[in-house]
C-alpha cells in the first residue's frame, strides 16, 4: 500500500508538470498563429489520444517527459519531411526569432509560474513552521565527521558562506552546497571561523547524524520495572550532574552509561528548586528507562502570510529554490564533490514522495520539483528548450540563422546526451536500490 501511494503520488505530480510544461509552449505557438500538430503527455506510444482542431492529444505509456509539436520546426520527433518545403505562414520557423524564444521559454516560464502558485497556496494554508536555528541556546551535537571538520559540541551555528540561515533543516543543504567556503559559529561566547574545504558532497550528504539540537537531559516519563522507577526518577525531573561531576546534556550521558552498563550510578537531579542525588541501576544496554523530554527545548516556529504577504513569500520561495538548485548543478561537474553519484531517475523522484498521503508535502514536492524542471530546462543543452534558445540567440546577435542541417545534428547529439544521462540516472537508481 505505502507503494502505491508513492507511485499514484509521483504519477499525479509528474502529469501536472508536464502539462503545464507543455502547455507554456501549446500557449505561445497558438497565440502566435503556429499549429501544434501533437501534444504528448509522456512518451512512447499513446495509449489514448484524441484531436482537437489541428492538434492530436495523447498520453503515453512513459511517464517521463513529453511534448508539443509545432509545426516546421526541428525537435525530438526528428520529423523533417515538412522542412523540404517553402516556409508556411503557421510555421515556427516562419515566425521572427523573438516570437521562436517566447514559444521555446513559454514551458520554463510555465513551470516558474506554477511554482510561484503552489508556493503562494503552500504560504496561505499552511505557512512555514521550522526549528528556529537563531533561538538554539545550547547548540548543537555533531557527530566524528563534524568534529573532523573543525565543528565542536556546543556550537551555534551564525553564517554559513557569508549568510545566515534560520531555518535548522537548511543547515546541512547550505553547508553541503557552499563548499569552499566558511561557517562563523558562537562557541564559549566567542565567534570562531570554520573553512569548509572542497569535499565529497555525497559522504557528506550520507551523515544522517551530522548535527543534532543539544537539549539538556530532562526526564519526560520512566518506564515500569525500569532501575530509573526503582530510583524514584520522575517526569520532569533534570539531570545535572554524574557522579560528582557537572552533566547535564544528553549527548553527554549516552557515552556514560553505556560505559557503565550493569552497574548502579550516582546522578544529581534538578527537581524544582533543589538538586537530589539519586542512585540509578544502569541495565545491560546501557538504558536506565527514561523518555527525552526533547521537544520542551527545540524552538519550533510557523510563521503565518495574509494573502498579499504570500505572494511575495512566494517569489521569494521560487528564487530561493532556484538559486540552490543552480549550485547544485555547478558541484555536479566538479568531479571532487562527487555530486554525479546523486543522480537519479524516476525511481529516486518516486521515492521523495511520502508513504502516506500529506497534501502539504506533495505540494512541496511538485513545487520543488517545478522549480527543477524551469533549470533543467533553460540548460543550453540540443533537445532540451535552453539548446533552442541558444541558437535562437546566436540568430538575434549574428542576424544569421542556423541551417536545418545544423539544427538537426544538433538535435540528434542533444538526444544522445540526453538518453545517456537517463541511463545513468536510472543505473544510479537501480544501484541505489538494490544497495550495491
């Protein structure tokens, strides 16, 4: 079942985003007097198509990609035989160069819009609720990695590459994409410089345990039978000491007692205003039988937009999202970062999605993933949208229009780049999930 859900999820999110794709380029060609001979929801054959005017619709069995047709014009169907012709006035390549990039950006713009939208719907319903990284008064835990990096328990994080992040779950994206350059922490009441050197993002990526929010050990419930019920401990009670020395953070008692399992401890605890010395059995694990009382000292905010609020704080999302997906796609070509062994296919885009149904997190999802397809899309790479703009530039700055035969080999290289750079993303997804 929580199979299906993903799958019916990754299926909704995808046909949204190519219809919306598809229909930025439908839009322009139409307003612009070009026929759109097909309109193609994913590709391989159509399982169910119908027309509409000179346009035949349909859906096919690939639930990746898809396309719009526009007459005259040399794209991913490789159809030339109307090229043989003298231009007709319906088609693209008829149309001045500036109406050619309108229709080659409308389906980027599209996406860029429907981000925009999800974003402002996501702001108005929702809002944006985060852990306040600002208010973290006691800092953060980090695991050998951190501490080889140059981080130390007890550090707040100020500025990560000259900006300061609030929200806590951005902390480790930023530091993984702004490489090479340097985080300011707060450590005993002074500012220390971290360097963050050039490294591989994807053992990075991997430390789920990186950073942690430190919170003082306090006792939100015992267990029965367990030796912290045997010493008395209760709810609310705060640990502050280990025999006879200050303690009083749970990271650090972790070590402690599984250092002493099977044995009995001395502990103080703060129970209102005095401190009680307690002795509690450790058991064979290194567990005394307490619940976290983690939440009480992890500051979780929501802030709330009015509806000529969200839609600035959508903008901004949609930048936000964009400029962090553009770094990314620079680490990927710097073979240190090894950032190319993160690419994935739709098996990875179908596994963000969650087991159950949120509509908060899919409509995330699809933003982000909108957002996704904009950039993909604007790269100056042949068959993608950024490679028809390209030539379309250089046709407004040299006033000399490529040839069909250079817009053909183009087109066929760009194919080739593309269904390589597919089998590898789905070569990666295939790895990743058989665990090899």
């Amino acid at each position: 079942m929580d199979i299906a859900i993903k799958i019916i999820q990754f299926i909704l999110s995808f046909t949204l985003l190519v219809l919306v794709h598809e229909f930025g380029h439908f839009f322009f060609a139409k307003l612009f007097g070009v026929r759109v001979e097909q309109f193609r929801i994913f590709f391989g054959k159509a399982w169910v198509k119908w027309h509409w005017g000179e346009t035949e619709f349909g859906i096919g069995w690939l639930p990746f990609g898809g396309y719009a047709k526009l007459s005259g014009m040399v794209d991913e169907s490789m159809d030339t035989e109307a090229l043989a012709s003298e231009p007709k006035e319906w088609e693209f390549r008829s149309k001045p160069a500036w109406q050619r990039l309108l229709m080659m950006l409308g389906g980027v713009m599209m996406n860029a819009v429907l981000a925009f939208a999800i974003y402002v719907g996501i702001s108005l319903r929702w809002g944006d609720t985060y852990i306040s990284n600002s208010e973290m008064p006691y800092g953060y835990v980090f695991n050998d990695y951190g501490h080889q990096m140059g981080f130390r328990d007890g550090d707040k994080i100020l500025s990560i590459g000259g900006e300061s992040v609030e929200d806590f779950a951005k902390i480790m994206t930023s530091l993984a994409i702004e490489n090479d350059k340097t985080t300011i922490v707060e450590r005993g009441g002074e500012q220390v410089v971290i360097a963050i050197p050039t490294q591989s993002v994807m053992d990075f990526v991997e430390q789920t345990d990186f950073i942690t929010p430190r919170v003082p050990f306090e006792v939100a419930g015992v267990v029965e039978g367990s030796g912290a019920e045997k010493a008395g401990l209760q709810a609310g009670d705060r640990f502050v000491a280990f025999e006879g020395e200050r303690t009083e953070f749970f990271d650090q008692y972790s070590p402690l007692l599984t250092a002493h399992a099977g044995k009995v401890v001395n502990v103080g605890v703060q129970r209102g205003d005095e401190v009680v010395d307690v002795a509690v059995e450790v058991d064979a694990n290194g567990k005394i039988g307490v619940g976290l009382n983690s939440a009480k000292y992890i500051p979780i905010r929501t802030r709330t937009y009015n509806f000529w609020q969200a839609i600035p704080r959508g903008a901004q999302r949609v930048g936000e999202e964009m400029s962090d997906y553009w770094k990314q796609l620079k680490m990927i070509v710097q073979p240190k970062t090894e950032m190319y062994k993160a690419l994935g296919g739709p098996i990875a885009i179908g596994q963000i999605f969650p087991n159950t149904w949120n509509w908060e997190h899919f409509w995330k999802i699809t933003a982000l993933l909108s957002v996704i397809f904009a950039v993909m899309n604007v790269l100056p790479i042949p068959a993608l949208d950024g490679g028809h703009v390209l030539f379309l530039l250089i046709e407004v700055i040299t006033r000399r229009k490529p040839s069909d035969k250079v817009l053909m080999w183009a087109q066929m290289i760009g194919m080739m780049l593309l269904f390589a750079l597919m089998f590898y993303a789905t070569f990666n997804d295939i790895t990743r999930l058989f665990g090899r």
